[in-house]
C-alpha cells in the first residue's frame, strides 16, 4: 500500500491530466492524416461528420471534466483515475492496434500511443495494490464499458454510407 494516492493536490493534477490530454487527443483525431471522420468514411464507411465528431467528442469531454469535478468533491480519485487509465489504456491501444493491422496512420494513433498508452499503464501500475481488487477491477470494467460505448456512439453516430 506504498503507493497509495492520497488525495491532495498531487492527486488533483494526476486526474486533470485526463482531461488536458483528452483535448490532445480530440486535436489529433480531428486534423490529424485526413481527420477522423474522412478517415472512417473511407477505411469503414462511417459518415461522422467532423460537426458530429466535435460535438460528441466535446460532450465527452464535459463528462470527463464533471467526473473529475465530483470525483474531487466526493473523494473518489482513485476509482475515477482507474476508470479514466483504463478507457485512454484501451483506447490507445485500439489506434495502434488498428494501424497495425492495416498498415495506415489513423487519427488519434500519435497521441494515443505517446500519452495514453504511458499514461493508463502507469497509472493502473501505480494504483495496482493501493485499492480493493473487486473496486480496482470493477473500475477498470466501467472504463473498458465506457470505451465500447464510445466507439459504438461513433459508429452509430454516424451513419453507415450505403454503397
């Protein structure tokens, strides 16, 4: 229990890092390659509109802000902060795992790999041991849930094209 985060100050900047990083993360995806929407439009005939993209990626990114928010309010860092590594964990490793497999660069690869890959992994590393394994791993099935409705939200929110 050593690395058990207190919460203070420390712990408050730990958890803004998720948001701040969020809106790296919407940048690249956004005017990264081609965009994300251009991007899925032609590798897997999702129309997401780039106004579709932002409003729902902004929307998430409120979410995210208020979790952090009521989190700090309440006194539950260290739950958020599992839920919040886990979905950046999984979502970098979807960019990457995506690029790899089809041999193309796909917004959202660069920061998804550099700072959420790093940044999830160490932050369950560091929480690992400092929770309750059922809270520990019930966070990291709320963050894994979060990351598959977001990806459907953006293959629902936007329509398939019809070819």
């Amino acid at each position: 229990m050593d690395n058990l985060i207190h919460f203070d100050a420390s712990a408050s900047v730990w958890l803004w890092l998720f948001p701040v990083t969020y809106l790296a993360h919407i940048a690249e995806e956004y005017w990264g390659g081609d965009g994300y929407s251009a991007h899925h439009a032609r590798t897997k005939g999702i129309n997401l509109s780039p106004l579709r993209f932002l409003l729902m990626t902004g929307f998430g990114l409120v979410l995210m802000v208020i979790g952090v928010l009521v989190a700090e309010r309440f006194n539950f860092p260290e739950t958020l902060l599992v839920i919040l590594a886990t979905l950046v964990l999984v979502n970098g490793l979807s960019h990457t795992i995506s690029s790899a497999l089809t041999a193309l660069y796909n917004p959202g690869l660069v920061s998804g790999a550099l700072i959420w890959i790093p940044l999830g992994a160490a932050t369950l590393i560091h929480l690992r041991g400092s929770m309750h394994v059922q809270r520990y791993l019930t966070a990291m099935a709320v963050g894994i849930a979060i990351q598959g409705a977001v990806s459907l939200l953006a293959i629902k929110g936007g329509k398939q094209l019809r070819t």
